[in-house]
C-alpha cells in the first residue's frame, strides 16, 4: 500500500494542526476580529469570551484554575518567565537554583543568564537512562533554594521524570518546582498530582496552531510573585503584556480539548505504532542502540544510533521518504552528539563510538501503513551505507 510521502516522523519539532482547531481558527481572523481587551462593545466582548473559553479547556486540561493559565508566544517564554520571573522577583537575597544537564535550551540558558547575574546555580547529571535520580535533588537543595526546574519529558530521548518525587521533597522545603511540559502530549500532566507550581506547554506540539503556549500555575498553592519580562500594559494578570492573539488561543484550546478527551485511546495507539517500528527495525538490521529508557518513555518518541552510519548521512539519504530529525548539532567542520547524548554517556570513548542519532517522533496523523514503509526505507539505506562505508575500510 503506498503512502504519501514524505512520512512525517518529526512531531517532537512540531506537529500538524488539528483540522477541528484550524476551523475553529477561520472566524476570528476575518469575522470576529475584535480585540479581547477592548471590552465598550460587542466585537471585543465576544473576543474575550472566546479567549476565557480557551483558557478553560487549557486548565481543565491540566487540572488548573483558568486564573492560573498565563498565555504566552510559547513554551520557551514560559520557561524564561518562570525561571528569570521567580527569580528577579527575590533579587536582593540568596538565591540557588536547581535544574538538570538534559533539558531543552530553553531552560538551560535563563538558567545560565541567572548564574552571570550572580545567582548559584546546580546542573545535575541523569543516570544513563536519562533519568534523574529523586534523592540526587534532595541532597543539592540548600537553605536558599528558590527553584528546581525538571522537564516532565525529555524532547530528544523521551525520558519521562520522576517530577511527583522530586515535588514532594520540594514542597517540604517550600522550594517551588517548575516543569517544561512541552513534550508531554501523551503522558499525564495533571498540576496536582505531579505537585509541580509552575508548568510550561505550547500549543503548536499539541496539534494547536505555532506562535502560543501558556505558563501555568497550580492552584490552592501561595502565590508565587513573578517578575514580568515584559512591560507594556496589564494583559494576564501583568505578567505579560501585548494584545491576545484571539484565533491562535481558540486554535490553542481545541487542541488541548481534544488531547484531553482523546487520552483514554490515543497514546495506546501511539506506542503501539512506535513499538512496531522498533521491531521491524530491529528485526532487520543489527547494530542498533536505543538512547534513553524504555520503561519510562513517552509513547511517541523513539531515538536510536545505527552502528557504523552517520546520522547525518542517513537523514539526507532518507529526506524524500521520511521526514525525521536527528539529535546530533552540526557544526562548520564537524558533527557533535546533543548534550542531551553527552549527558547520557559522560565517558568520552562512549560518545566516540556514538555516530550520532535519529529521532522518530510519532503523532496522531501517523498510519500503520506510514511505520511499515519508515521500516523498510530506513532498513534499506541503513544497510546501503554500511554498504558503502564497508568499500572505504582499509
């Protein structure tokens, strides 16, 4: 049975929108184009409406409070509003930050901008299953701590963290813990049973439309002061100033409606299409490592290294066939495995052997017929260029 190609592997970059979201969409851009602040007549009014019904299905979603969901361009402006926000807001005092070696860049660097504006800051290791181990927080929390920062899913490997552990330490401390939830489609996300304060989310890896996310607090928690990275005007609540983007946030809301009324079915068809993928892959070539955990993945990520082939290498060999992305940073001269990957294996002579990976990124549009064709195209290229290399050998 043939599909149309390429087949589309890369949703942990991004994923397509809804149909249901992107006609909800159409109406505010041409019909209903008021302005949701502009509240003296009806064209705003009903704007407003629209946006509050938007934050609603993203609370419930996330077992928040609708006061609690702050829209922001993103997931990376959330992380930067939690981290830089809470942080600026206790300047004049110790400060000590907690966060770990695998998370997104969006989280790293506001911590690092933190440590050059004098705050202590403690990166973690994982375990070489991406895991971080509870009691490795723990020890590192220190009478200053203000913050711990842990991804819920990791958006290379998968990995899904111990946050409700790490939570419960925190929370006996009064330390508040932050979580960047942008990958966590297909896992429980629910504030309050991972005893998270703070959680980031974007809708454009949800099925929502590019261009917004929301950081979220929990409710019935103290409330958290914030400073506002932007200034401008007192859109949500004064954290983040600038006219709503109306059609984005109806998008927005459908996605998150229809992730949580799809939550039941859904990321069990997923793992099941991602484990079929493995088998047939692994069935038909040898040499293959698997980055991360399995027993704690998410159910649509996979990440894998093909022994002897250049991840690079075999992306533009499968580019017409499969859409996928590779964990590897490319420089001018030289490929260099993630920090993610360098987390992973700290020993040098590990990353040597290493020649670099592939994520697979499964999502909702994704067809059995889809996996059936990934497997036989990147068998057959995997076997071609170990082929090849094996002519070049001395």
């Amino acid at each position: 049975m043939s599909v149309p190609l390429p087949v589309y592997l890369d949703n942990h970059a991004t994923t397509r929108c809804d149909p249901a979201a992107l006609e909800a969409m159409w109406p505010w851009f041409s019909e209903d184009y008021g302005n949701a602040a502009s509240r003296s007549h009806a064209l705003g009014l009903r704007a407003r409406s629209a946006t509050e019904a938007a934050r609603a299905s993203i609370a419930s979603w996330l077992g928040a409070s609708p006061k609690g969901v702050i829209f922001t361009s993103g997931a990376t402006e959330a992380n930067n509003l939690a981290i830089l926000g809470l942080a600026r807001a206790a300047a004049g005092r110790p400060r000590h930050v907690i966060t770990v070696a695998t998370e997104h860049k969006a989280v790293l660097e506001p911590v690092e901008a933190l440590a050059r504006e004098g705050v202590e800051v403690t990166v973690l290791p994982v375990a070489p299953d991406g895991r971080i181990e509870p009691g490795d927080v723990v020890a590192a929390l220190r009478p200053h701590t203000l913050l711990v920062s842990i991804m819920r899913v990791n958006n290379e490997i998968g990995t899904i963290q111990p946050l409700a552990e790490v939570a419960e330490a925190c929370r006996a401390r009064g330390v508040r813990i932050h979580t960047d939830a942008a990958q966590s489609a297909y896992v429980p996300t629910e504030l309050g049973a991972l005893g998270v304060d703070l959680i980031s989310v974007s809708s454009h890896k949800i099925y929502g439309p590019k261009g917004i996310g929301a950081l979220v607090m929990a409710r019935g928690r103290p409330r958290m002061q914030l400073e506002p990275l932007l200034h401008g005007g007192g859109h949500e609540r004064g954290l983040r100033p600038g006219t709503l983007p109306v059609p984005l946030i109806v998008g927005f809301g459908v996605a998150a409606r229809l992730l949580e009324q799809g939550l039941g079915t859904e990321p069990t068809r997923i793992a099941g299409l991602r484990d079929r993928l493995l088998e047939g892959l692994t069935t038909r070539l040898d040499g293959i490592t698997i980055h991360g955990t399995q027993a704690a993945r998410s159910p649509n990520n996979l990440n894998l290294s093909f022994e002897g082939v250049e991840a690079e290498a075999l992306l533009m060999s499968l580019r017409a066939d499969v859409a996928l992305s590779t964990s590897s940073a490319c420089s001018s001269e030289s490929l260099q495995p993630s920090h993610v990957l360098r987390a992973l294996y700290p020993d040098a002579s590990q990353r040597a052997a290493l020649s670099g990976s592939i994520r697979f990124g499964i999502g909702r549009f994704n067809t059995g017929a889809e996996i059936e064709h990934v497997i036989d195209a990147v068998s057959t290229r995997v076997t071609e260029l170990r082929a090849m290399a094996s002519l070049y050998e001395p």
